[in-house]
C-alpha cells in the first residue's frame, strides 16, 4: 500500500459537514491511505469580508497538497461575491471538470436505465471570463474568447480519459454552425486531436439537437467533450435524466491540482438534520482515489455503496415505497457501506477501475508555426439614435470619413446588414458596427485606424469600440455580417 497522501479537505457550509464526515469515515474504513489538512472556506469566509470565500492559508494547503475534497458551501446572497468555485480553478488551471452521469435502476429510479456517460467540459474560457461591458443605452456585451491551446488541452483529455478508462466513443458538442470562428476553432481542434486516437470512435453534435438527445436517448453518449457554457447545461441535464442530481461526483482537473465535490449545493433546508444524502460527495471521492493512485480503494468504496443501494438501505431523498428497505440518515448510511465494504453488488455491474487510469494523463498542447498576421480593416462600433435610426442617414454621414481609402463598406445591427441596401423591416437598436475596408482589401496600419477613429469623432460619433480586421496567413478571420 502506498504512504499516506495529505490531502486539504473543507467541511463547508449546511449539509457539508455532516456529509463530509460520512464521505472520510468510510475512506478511513475502506483503508485510504490519506491524510487530511483541514481549511475553512465558505459562508463565514465570505462574511469575514474576503471576497474569494478562501483564506489566504486555505490557498497555502492547496498549493502543498495539491488535491482538494470539498464539500458544497453556502455562497450569501447579495453582491461582492466571488464564486470559490470560479476562483479555485482559474488560479489553479483546473482546465478540466469532469461529471460522470451514470444510472442505478431500479434502485434510483430513472427513464433510461442505460445511460453511463462522462461530460468533459472546457472550464476556463467561454463566457465565463467574465468579460462584460454595457456599450450604449440599449445593449452589453459579453465576450466569448476561446483559445486554442484551451480547446486543445480539453479535447486531448477527453481523449486521453476515454483510453483510460475503457471508454469507446468521445462526442464533441458545438453551435458551429452559427459561431463559425470560436465554436469552429474547437471542433477543427476535435477533429485534429481525434486522428490520434483511430481506436476511439468519434462525433459531433450541435449543440441544440445533443442535449435534446442527452435528455431522449442519453445512452448513445460515452464521453462528452464540450465548451465552458454548454458542459454547464447539459451536465444538469444528464444529470437529472439518471436521476441523480443528488448522487454525482464531480472533479474539477488542472496540470497540478484537482479539486473533488458533490455536483449539489449545501443544501440548507435539511442541513443539521442527518437526512443528507453523502453519495455525491462520496462519488467525488472516489474520483480522488483514482487520481492520487489508490483504485483498489475506490473500487472497494464503489461496490460496497452500490451493493447498500441494493440492498434497500436508501436515505430520505431516494427512498421508494416497495423498493427501499430502510429510510437511513446520513451516518447510519454511512455505517451500511462500511459494513459492505469488501462485498460487491449483485444485479448492478460492479466496477473495476483499470489500475493504468491513475497514471498521470500527460496533456500536451501543439505547437504551431506562426501564421502571417495582417490588418486589412477596422470595424467601429458607435452608439447612435438619431434621425429616426435610418441606417441610410448614418451611412450617409460615415462614408465622409475616409483614411487613405479605409472607406465604410458596410453597417450592421446587431449582426444583420442595414447599409447599404437593408430592409426597412429590420429592427434597430442604438448600436451599430460599421465594417472600414480599403477597396481592395489591402494592408492597412494602426496610424490609419487612428485616423480614421478621429475622423469618426470629429463627425461627432461615440464610438464605443473597435474590432480589427485581419487575415491569417491570406485567410479571413473574421465573420461576414448576415446579408454581406
Ligand atoms: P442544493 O443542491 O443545495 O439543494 C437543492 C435541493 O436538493 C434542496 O431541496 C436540497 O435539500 C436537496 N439536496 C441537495 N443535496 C442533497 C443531498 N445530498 N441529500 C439530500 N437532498 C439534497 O441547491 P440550492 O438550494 O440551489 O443551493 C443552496 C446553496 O448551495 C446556495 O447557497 C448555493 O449557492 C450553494 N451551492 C453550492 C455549490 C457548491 O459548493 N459546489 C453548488 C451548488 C449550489
């Protein structure tokens, strides 16, 4: 058996405690070889007046022991409250959150008794960066930024999971369709990373029409690779057709650190009442147990908790009349897994971790030559609401603005083409962006956008911001407006 590992273990806030202390007795009872260093983070952080939720020595542990078993925390309400969630895996690089979704029927009671999937979604970028600006009387703004390295860094993970752990197929889930450039930069990187693996069957999926069927016919999936936004959505969604919103694991995976929790909240309705179910905490444990190196445990740990399901011994909030044997609060809960550990379930498929899956995953990002950047164009936003909103008349004033034939070739409302030749149909709000190219679409510089940016003024313009135009080694890289 391996030394003991230190771990840093947070109790958190309402029901955390109490599930907290269940998850590390049957850890202690099934022999994992772990330490605990314990820190204070949530509720009475937060009313400290530290705004992170996280004490400065919490971060300390962190970054010695580098695993983190939590417990759900209380965020308060009202604002100057950061996520502790957000904040732990920006600053750690947690790039990964991973949420198997599996079914327990008939024991949990399901539609889709097949499902058994694993949604790997992106955790750093997207929207939740965070980036939002209001620009005029009418409109904000948030900014959705992926990177490629990012995308990369997830899909390979993904991949790298589904080969450790036996599983057969990883689908991407985009709107491509629509986000041509963001969306499509991670499903092109899908595809790339996807020729390393010819023994894993691979798909993609819009967005829309894979949650749907995540929530028909969840047992097509395997692995789930996906962006920020959308791994959100549908790992709740998965979540709940197996319906086990209160049993799932999940972990949040960086280079270095990785933090484990329940997928619930503290749940401060039932908190201090033993009525708490601990197996979504405990099911992130044992996805911590795999990861430090100590399957053996974890798979002992799994099948003695699946071996209590079956056996009745269910708490309060997946009890069944006629199924269950006995309603259990969260520590005699506990003590029936305890009691169960080194014997197996005998309906359910018991779990066998492959003892390879706690190698480390060695994720590599590709470098790529640098592609030949050049500015060919500007698009300038303004805030506008004159002359009844004509798009002929601000076009009209625009086309005076001229730096060494950067010349307005279009203008767009929220997306669509107004001028020139727009429907009179199209709604208008008081935001336009209006595309400055050259004729023929030649090289322009930084001094000509500024010129030109004086120019716009001077006509008496607020303009809000600017995007430049550029192409990649003579490739676009940019979107054209609907109607250009
Ligand atoms: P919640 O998940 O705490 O509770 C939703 C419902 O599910 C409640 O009726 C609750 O009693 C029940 N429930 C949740 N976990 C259960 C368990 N283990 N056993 C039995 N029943 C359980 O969601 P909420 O009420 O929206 O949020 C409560 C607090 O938790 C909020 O302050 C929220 O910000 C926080 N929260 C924290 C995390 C986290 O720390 N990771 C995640 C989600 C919500």
């Amino acid at each position: 058996m391996s030394s003991k590992r230190k771990i840093t273990v947070a109790y958190g806030d309402g029901i955390g405690p109490e599930i907290m202390k269940a998850t590390l007795n049957i850890l202690e009872a099934a022999g994992a070889q772990i330490e605990t260093d314990v820190i204070e983070i949530g509720e009475q952080v937060y009313l400290k007046g530290i705004s992170s939720g996280m004490e400065p020595s919490a971060f300390e542990s962190l970054k010695e022991t580098k695993i983190f078993l939590k417990a759900p925390i209380t965020t308060p309400q009202g604002g100057g409250f950061k996520s502790l969630n957000v904040t732990t895996r920006t600053s750690f690089g947690l790039f990964a959150n991973v949420r198997p979704c599996k079914a327990y029927s008939p024991y949990i009671k399901t539609h889709y008794p097949k499902t058994d999937l694993v949604i790997i979604r992106e955790n750093e970028e997207d929207l939740y960066s965070g980036i939002e600006h209001r620009q005029t009387q009418e409109v904000v703004q948030s900014l959705k930024l992926i990177s490629r390295p990012g995308s990369e860094k997830i899909i390979r993970y993904a991949f790298e999971y589904a080969k450790k752990y036996g599983r057969k197929k990883v689908t991407c889930m985009t709107k491509d369709n629509i986000m041509k450039l963001a969306d499509g930069l991670f499903h092109k990187t899908f595809n790339e990373v996807a020729k390393e693996y010819p023994d894993i069957e691979t798909d993609h999926k819009i967005i829309d029409i894979g949650s749907a069927l995540i929530a028909e016919r969840p047992e097509m999936f395997d692995v789930i690779v996906t962006l920020n936004l959308y791994g959100d959505i549908i790992s709740d969604i998965a979540a709940q057709v197996t319906g086990s919103v209160g049993l799932g694991g999940s972990a949040n995976v960086g280079e270095e650190v990785a933090m484990f929790e329940a997928i619930h909240g503290s749940a401060p309705d039932i908190a201090g009442k033993d009525m708490a179910n601990p197996s979504g905490l405990l099911n992130g444990a044992i996805m911590m147990l795999v990861h430090i190196g100590q399957p053996d445990v974890a798979e002992k740990i799994a099948n003695a908790w699946m071996r209590t399901l079956e056996d009745g011994i269910h708490t309060g909030d997946i009890y069944q009349e006629g199924l269950s044997s006995k309603k259990a609060g969260t520590q005699e809960f506990a003590q029936a897994i305890i009691d169960r550990l080194g014997q197996k379930p005998q309906n359910m498929a018991e779990v066998a971790f492959d003892k390879s899956a706690t190698e480390p995953m060695n994720i590599k990002v590709t470098k790529k030559d640098k592609a030949k950047k050049e500015l060919i164009g500007v698009d300038v936003f303004v805030e506008w609401d004159e002359e009844g909103r004509d798009p002929n008349a601000l076009g009209d004033k625009l086309r005076k603005a001229d730096a060494d034939g950067l010349k307005l070739q279009l203008i767009t409302n929220r997306g669509v083409k107004v001028y020139p030749g727009g429907m009179k149909e199209t709604f208008c709000t008081d935001h336009w962006r209006c595309r400055f190219l050259t004729s023929n679409q030649d090289a322009v510089t930084h001094t000509q956008i500024l010129d030109l940016l004086k120019q716009v003024e001077g006509l008496g313009f607020d303009f809000i911001k600017t995007e430049n135009l550029y192409t990649f080694d003579g490739e676009r890289a940019y979107s054209l407006s609907q109607g250009e």
